[in-house]
C-alpha cells in the first residue's frame, strides 16, 4: 500500500489559485485504507473547497487509480463535466495523479492536475485502522536470507550492512530514540537461531543500480 | 609518516582531534591562523598525530581533507578521517586518491554520524557504503585496484584506522563489527570514549587479542551540564555520576581544574592496558598538554 497523508490546505488552495471549477477525485485502493482519499475523504475536501469560494464540478472515486483502465471508467460519461471544469484535484499518491493525466490526455482533455496528498512510502505492513509502515525498500537485491529476516536496508538508519554503528543507546537507534536498532535486533535473531557466526562473513556493497529509477516490472 | 610505524616501535601512541572551522582557510595576510591549526599547533609537541574531522556530527564545515594538509603544511602528522554520510562510492574512491596525492599518511574510515543530528537536517543522507565496507575499498586501492578491480595508474599508501565503541552493548556485536573491520584491512583503532574503567577492562581484555593497535579514546569533559548532555545525546558516551557531581562540586571556574585531575587519572589507570590514547578536546586543546603531563604518559 502506497502510505498518504494530506498536504496543508495553505498548499492545496495555493496550488489551485487560477481555478475556480474544480473536480475533485480520489482513489478507493491504497488512499481509502490511508483515509485519504476514499468516499469520505473526497466529499470533506469538496467542502473544503467550497468553503474558501470553489466550484466543485463533481466528485469521482476510480476502483483503483493505478490500473488506467479503472481511472479511465470512472471518467467516462463524465465528458461535459471535465470539459467545463478548470482543475482536477487528485486525492492520490503520485502515481495517481499522473494516471489521472494520462487518462485525461488519452481522452484529449488538457486540464491541470494537482494533487492534494504527499505520498510517503510504500507501507508493506498495515495494521487495518491503525498503523501502516514501512518494513522494505524494495531494494532489488534482498538480504533478508542473510540477515534474520529482519531487513538492514530499511530498519537501520544508515542501511549498514556488516553490523551497526556505534550509536544505539540501551538498544535504540541514536537516529530515533523510540526505534529498536535493527542490527541488536538481527543479532538478537541470529543468536536465538543460533546463526550469529553467519553474521561475520563480510556484505559487499549493494548493487543500488537495481534501485535507479524509474523502474519496472514486465508483467506476463 | 604512518602512524602504524609508530605502533610498531612504541609503546603508547598519542592523538589529539580538531575539528574544521566553518569557513575557508585560505590564507590571509589580515586573518590570524585558523582555530583548527591553532589547535593543533597546541598539541604538537605533545601527541604523534593529530585527527582532523568530516563534518562532524553533521555539522557542515570545512572539507577534513585541506585542514588536514594545513596541518601537514606546519609540521603536524594529520590522520585524515573519511565518513559514509556525504558521499557515494565514487567520491569516496577519488578523495582517498586526493589525499595521498596531497601527502596524507593516515586515514581513519566511519560511518558518520546521521544527518538529523546536525545542522542542515534536511540533508539526503548517502550511506552508499557501510565502514567495513570503506575500509575494504581503501585496502583495495592500497593493493592498486578500485573496487571495480580496475587498475590504479599509481597506488596510495596510508595507515588505515578504524573506531570502535566499548560502551556497546551487547559488546559481542561490536566486536564482531570490530573483526570485520580488521579482516577488511583495519590497521588500528581509537575507541569511542570510555569513562568506566571497568567497561574499558572488560572491551581490551577480549581486543587485545585480536592483534592490533586500540587507543583510549577520552573527550575531556568541560561542566556537569556538557555531561550530562554527552549522555542524552552523543551516541555511546556515558560519563559516570561521580564525574558529573566533581564537575558540579567544583563550579565553573575549577572546571579545567576538574577536568585535568579527572582525566589524567583514568588516562594513568587505563593507557597502560592499551597501545596509546586518543584525545578528543572539542576545543579544549590547550588542556591535552598537562593532562598528558599528569597521567606520566609521553609520546615518545
């Protein structure tokens, strides 16, 4: 799930200055479960927008943005709205708002859109109502078979691969004082596993072109 | 000089530490020496090397490397040190190239303290390298070849340092680390700085044997307050109570008293166990001299 949280409304409001008609539209996959962008979240941000004196057109929730197919549906049948509005306003993550371009321009409207969210990681655990966060990086090059299965890369400030730096304090991260450091917690891991001497076999260093981006995956 | 030929010959090895100012060092006929260099021009006669920091504690200053070639310049053996934080692999490689090629000898490889603890906290922390893994790279360039294994037109030669922090707990992963570093080309060590005798006895008892150079690592203490701030947030220090309560006992103005008596005991009680002491006065440099004195240590 791609984690959202708002932008300020300052930023918002500022960045639809020139638009008076705005379309408002979220996404009901990853910022309905963020509370962002879903049924509820898309209808308190068209108030919102009225209330500091805009035109809200109308309001669509594509299934989920990222499939084009999906945001594409969601727009059809909506022609004479979108022709007449100035803006769209995408209560999505990045790659929402840029599908919702692309869609728009597939359909040969040319019409600005901004985005409403600041998209804040790729959150791969989720406790439903709760807390999302982040556990990998997608780092192209996994060391979890290695390391526990507890991942270096994204626990460990510093992504240090051949053991911590000397900075945790009573097992906290000198970085983060509420977070475990990752290395004690691998060590503590390996040691119950009874794996700790694996950890003494020196890590090369990552080949991190496998995380240039943009990157892809060839589906099928 | 390297100081691992020191190591070889002498019993006890002395440093000290400066940290680059914030500013440019080019030399002006209306400007006075810079800190750095008044600094180190302190201890000269007392220590064999002296440490010249990266952007310590992610505090943007100048580059270690033209402060450590200043010091060279006024007949001070620089120990250059190099950090993960701010650059990749590329920029590592060449500035390790730079140094020699600028006459550095003694290079000391970290991880670098992260960018939130200093003053541009908003800065994109790098980290492309790990130490262990720096401190293989700069072994490989001392062999000739980059860590690609592409030839070097002309290899460099330096002593290769490393840190280590005895405070670590569970002390079995620091040394661990510790191991790694020295299989990776680790030459010699400066501790993190210890306080507790105790925990001091029980990180050399096990590291002596691995077979290379450890010094004391010591910041000097200025006040209560700085301790008490060292603890809360300078990652690994701990300086004990009864320090804290001399310091305060003492008030400010006996605080250098304080710190010379305090420290120089430890140092006498501490530097016979290892291969010599590593100051850091952040700033107090002028206090390395009689502290040195104190404890009966020497340089040579």
């Amino acid at each position: 799930m791609i984690g959202t949280v708002y932008k300020p409304m300052d930023e918002i409001l500022s960045a639809l200055e020139d638009c008076e008609k705005v379309i408002v539209t979220g996404c009901n996959g990853c910022a309905k479960v963020c509370k962002t962008g879903g049924e509820p979240e898309i209808k308190s941000m068209s108030e919102k927008l009225e209330a500091a004196g805009k035109t809200v057109v109308t309001q669509l929730l594509p299934e989920r943005t990222c499939y084009i197919q999906h945001t594409t549906g969601a727009f059809q049948g909506h022609e004479d709205e979108i022709r007449s509005t100035d803006a769209f306003l995408v209560l999505g993550c990045g790659g929402a708002a840029q599908i919702t371009r692309q869609a728009l321009e597939e359909m040969g409207f040319l019409k600005p859109v901004k985005i409403g969210l600041d998209s804040v990681g790729h959150m791969d655990t989720v406790v439903a109502n709760k807390l999302a966060l982040e556990q990998c990086q997608e780092c192209g090059e996994c060391v979890l078979n290695e390391t526990g299965g507890i991942c270096p890369v994204t626990k460990c400030a510093k992504s240090l691969l051949n053991g911590p730096c000397g900075g945790a304090q009573n097992g906290k991260c000198e970085v983060d004082p509420e977070r475990d450091c990752a290395w004690i917690m691998i060590y503590e891991r390996m040691k119950a596993l009874g794996e700790v001497n694996k950890l003494k076999v020196y890590t090369a260093p990552k080949d991190y072109s496998k995380m240039n981006k943009p990157r892809r995956v060839v589906l099928g | 000089m390297k100081i691992t030929d020191l190591f070889r010959i002498k019993k006890s090895v002395l440093t000290s530490e400066v940290g680059p100012v914030k500013g440019s060092v080019r030399p002006n006929p209306k400007s006075e020496k810079p800190k750095c260099l008044q600094e180190a021009l302190a201890v000269r006669d007392y220590v064999d090397a002296v440490n010249v920091t990266d952007n310590q504690s992610a505090v943007m200053r100048l580059g270690s490397l033209p402060a450590s070639v200043r010091l060279k310049e006024s007949g001070i053996e620089p120990i250059y040190q190099i950090t993960c934080r701010d650059r990749n692999r590329i920029a590592l490689q060449s500035d390790i190239l730079t140094a020699h090629s600028f006459g550095i000898d003694n290079i000391l490889a970290l991880t670098g303290d992260y960018t939130s603890l200093g003053d541009h906290r908003s800065a994109k922390p790098v980290f492309d390298l790990d130490s262990v893994q720096l401190i293989k790279i700069a072994d490989g360039l001392k062999k000739g070849y980059d860590m690609m294994g592409h030839e070097l037109t002309q290899a460099p030669d330096f002593a290769l340092g490393a840190v280590v922090n005895p405070n670590f707990e569970p002390l079995d992963l620091q040394l661990l680390k510790m191991e790694k570093k020295i299989e990776a080309g680790a030459e010699f060590f400066q501790t993190q700085a210890v306080y507790d005798p105790r925990i001091f006895e029980r990180f050399i008892n096990i590291a002596s044997g691995f077979g290379v150079p450890i010094q004391l690592g010591i910041v000097l203490v200025k006040s209560s307050k700085m301790a008490k701030f060292m603890n809360e947030n300078v990652s690994g220090i701990n300086v004990p109570e009864n320090w804290i309560q001399e310091y305060d006992r003492a008030g400010t103005s006996k605080a250098k008293d304080v710190c010379v008596n305090l420290t120089s005991e430890l140092v006498r009680e501490l530097a016979p166990m290892c291969n010599g002491v590593h100051f850091m006065p952040l700033g107090w440099s002028s206090m390395v001299p009689e502290i040195i004195d104190k404890a009966g240590i020497s340089k040579s």
